[in-house]
C-alpha cells in the first residue's frame, strides 16, 4: 500500500500512453491501449476485483437507510443477484479497480482497471442499440458508473467540463422506459440519482430540464416523500434551468425583467433554507486555535454529510442567482445616470455581499468532510512519512455508516469550485486549491487535483 510517495509518481508510471481516459460520450471510439496486468498472476486477479468492489461499495457508495437518497445505495443489491448481466458487472469492477488502484496506488491494477473499461464501454454500447435491453436497471446503472469513472480519472480542464455531462442519452432512455418500471426502493433511488445527474447538466449547459424528466418526477410522487428537502430543493433547481435558458434564449433580455425574475426565484431558494425541520440544521462553531483545515475563524458541523450536500447545493444556486443579479445590476449602474431599476446600487451591493457568504459557507463545510477523511485514513496508514494535518473532533455529528466520508465527498467538487471561483480573495482562493489537494490525496478522486489546477490557472469551463 502507498508505494509511490507522490501522486504523480503513481501516475507516470501507470499512464504514460494515452492519460486521457474520461470518455467522451457512449458511441466514441475510445483508444486505450489493452496492457497486461504486470506483476500480478492471473489466479489473484478474480479475488482482486472482489476485493476492489468491497472497498468501492464501502468507501464510494451510500448505505441503503431511511429515505431515498438516491446515490449507489442500491448496488449491493445488484452485486449479490445472481442475475446481474455482464454489462453491469463488468462495469461495476472496472470502476472499483480504479477506485481501488487510485486510492492505494497500485498501477497495475490500473492497467487491469483499463482494460475492464473499454470492454464495459462496448458492452453498454450493444446494450444501448436494443430497445429492450437500454431500458434494463442494469443498463441505466452502467451509465451512471462511467460518470464515477470520469470523475475518479478526470485528468485536465475539458475532462472536468466532460464529467457534468455523463448523463446524456439517459433522457431518451426514460422516454423508452416510461413510468411502470419505477416502482420498487432500488429503482426510485436510481431514478432520484439519473434525474439529480440530468438536473446538474441542465445547469452546467444553461438548458432547460427535459419535459420527459418532469414528467418522471411527477410519477414518482407517488413513492416519495416530497417533503424532503432535497426534493423540494429539485423543484426550484428545475426553475433555475429554466430561467438560465430563458435569459440564454433571449426571452429574458432586458435587465429589469432578468433582474425581478432572479431575486424572486432567490426568495424560493430562501424560503427553503427557512423551513428546513431540526434535523437538517447546521452549528457554527468559532475556531480558538488555527487549523489549515479551516479557512477563517468558523466552521460548519451538519448532521451528516448527506445535509451537508443539500446545503452547498442550495448555495451554489443561489450563487449562479446573484452573478447573474450583480452582472446585470453592474450593466445598469455602467450605462444609466439614473438608474431605471430602483435601489440598483443597493442591489448590486447586496448580491456581491451575498455571493462572498455563499462562498464562505461553502468552504465552513469542508472541515467536516477532511476531518472524517483524515480519521480514516489515520486507521489504515502506517508509514510515519505521510504527514497529515491534524482532523477536527466533531463530538455531536453520528457516525459515517450512512454516508462515507468519500461517498460525501463527490457532492462536494463542484460547491468548492463555484467557491473559489467567486471569490474575490486570493487567500480564500488558494485555500481551496490546498484543500482540493488533500482531499485528492486521501481519496485518490482525481477530479479533486484537476479542480484545484482550473483554479490555480483562473481557467474557465466550457459546457
């Protein structure tokens, strides 16, 4: 375990032909070379996948309690049926191999991993050319695991632009599928996760949500508690689509319309926060010593990492809201002496001010997230040369069974990138770069080390 003490030692030696391997759609061809698993005999290689779906299932996925979360919890299940097709075990071991050979840094597996990759690629790919077989579970499952496996690999600035966009076609699949196939607990938590991924991309491409996807979520009302706050927050995120493509499309154009539009879709997003129950609250504690892991002087302890998601989700819309408010009031305040939008200074200050405590927010939430890391990964090492900072103690939050430190993890990339985007301080902002940092190096989720080197560049991302 840890035989290369840096990173990009690891992947030198694991990825010196062809390191781009965040695929870019279903149907392209992909050309990865098909190394040997070096080192390893073929008689361990079996053992080995179970191993590496072990640890993926315990360290990458949620467990299967209370409400719907919807994301992996129902993979066990898949796993230990005896009917699970080769198209989604082949892919379930690909992804943990890399989950696996990134975390403990083992380049042959990644190899291996590889290999597994671009067999699952064209074995989805035949699935996806029968009717029949593109509505499967199994099929839906596949593609929503090559998204994981973009985010564990993503490698450079276009392969972060790549990873939001890892549910495409899944709309034509719900329009095949219809609604009856929606009913039992492993299918409505993947419907919660494939309709969550089609909202993250509708916000990333500024599209509006597919009526097809509406329409689903509707269905599904029936089965769910549509008093949960996520779900709740999903309604409003469907407004936000809309009214980002609305000002793309120029049906919004003129600034008072975009303006009144924007804070009155801010006050649902408010409202929200407002009547989240007990139970979702967070505590702000006030730091009396410094830590690197907390940027100012607090820090945020959530319940667990699941309402923490919710929250940095719920900021990061309101983000996009109050740009959008800024930039148009800036417009105004540049072009009219008197201003047609009454309190347009006041406004423009109020948003600006608000999107710093947004960003600040966000970043009072990493704490808890490296803090359980560190925990974790203090359990398993053992080599005194790796020199970790010091995790916070969080007494009053329950214990991670639910929600891993490294399942939570994944919700939390594109909050603290928005964050350091925003952010008008360079301290701020390189704090977030070092904070990506370490938790890459913990989790060996490459997405993290590429979001902090976008950062670090001041590049911009292209949907």
């Amino acid at each position: 375990m840890f035989q290369h003490r840096d990173i990009q030692d690891f992947e030198r030696f694991a990825d010196q032909e062809g390191r781009e391997i965040c695929s870019r759609g279903f149907s392209g061809a992909l050309s990865l070379p098909h190394a040997p698993l070096i080192g390893l005999p073929k008689e361990i290689v079996q053992p080995m996948n179970d191993r590496a779906t072990d640890f993926f299932l315990s360290a990458h996925t949620f467990r299967d309690s209370g409400f719907i979360r919807g994301y992996y919890e129902y993979l066990p299940g898949f796993r230990s049926d005896p009917k699970t097709d080769i198209t989604l075990s082949t892919t379930l071991n690909a992804v943990a191999l890399t989950a696996y050979a990134y975390a403990f840094q083992y380049p042959d597996l990644l190899h291996e991993a590889r290999r597994l990759f671009v067999s699952a690629l064209h074995l989805v790919n035949n699935a996806l050319s029968s009717s029949q077989e593109a509505i499967k579970d199994s099929t839906i499952i596949s593609i929503m695991l090559f998204g994981t496996f973009s985010i564990l690999t993503c490698k450079s600035q276009q392969s972060l632009s790549d990873c939001a966009l890892h549910s495409g076609g899944t709309t034509t699949i719900i329009k095949l599928r219809g609604y009856r196939q929606w009913k039992t607990r492993s299918q409505l938590q993947l419907l919660q996760q494939l309709c969550s991924g089609i909202l993250q991309k509708c916000i990333y491409k500024t599209i509006r949500v597919p009526r097809e996807v509406i329409e689903l979520r509707r269905h599904a009302e029936t089965y769910l508690d549509t008093n949960d706050p996520a779900w709740k927050l999903s309604n409003v995120i469907i407004k936000l689509a809309a009214l980002r493509a609305d000002i793309k499309e120029l049906l919004l154009c003129d600034h008072f319309s975009i303006v009144d539009a924007a804070m009155k879709l801010d006050a649902e997003f408010t409202s929200l926060e407002q009547e989240m129950s007990v139970q979702w609250h967070f505590e702000t504690v006030f730091t009396k010593e410094q830590s690197e892991l907390v940027f100012g002087t607090y820090y945020h302890v959530y319940p667990d990492l699941w309402e923490a998601s919710i929250w940095n989700s719920l900021r990061t819309c309101r983000l996009l809201l109050h740009e959008e408010i800024a930039n148009q009031l800036k417009d105004v305040l540049l072009l009219f002496p008197q201003p047609p939008i009454s309190n347009a200074a006041a406004n423009y200050q109020l948003s600006v001010t608000t999107i710093q405590q947004l960003s600040l927010d966000i970043c009072a939430s990493v704490p808890q997230y490296s803090s359980q890391l560190l925990l974790h990964l203090r359990s398993l090492l053992t080599a005194k040369e790796y020199v970790m900072p010091e995790p916070l103690h969080f007494p009053n939050t329950p214990a991670t069974e639910k929600i891993p430190s490294t399942a939570g993890v994944y919700f939390l990339f594109w909050p603290l990138l928005r964050a350091g985007q925003v952010t008008e301080s360079e301290v701020q902002r390189n704090w977030v770069i070092r904070q990506s940092r370490l938790i890459g190096r913990m989790t060996g989720i490459q997405q993290a080390f590429t979001l902090a080197n976008v950062l670090e560049r001041g590049e911009e991302l292209t949907p």
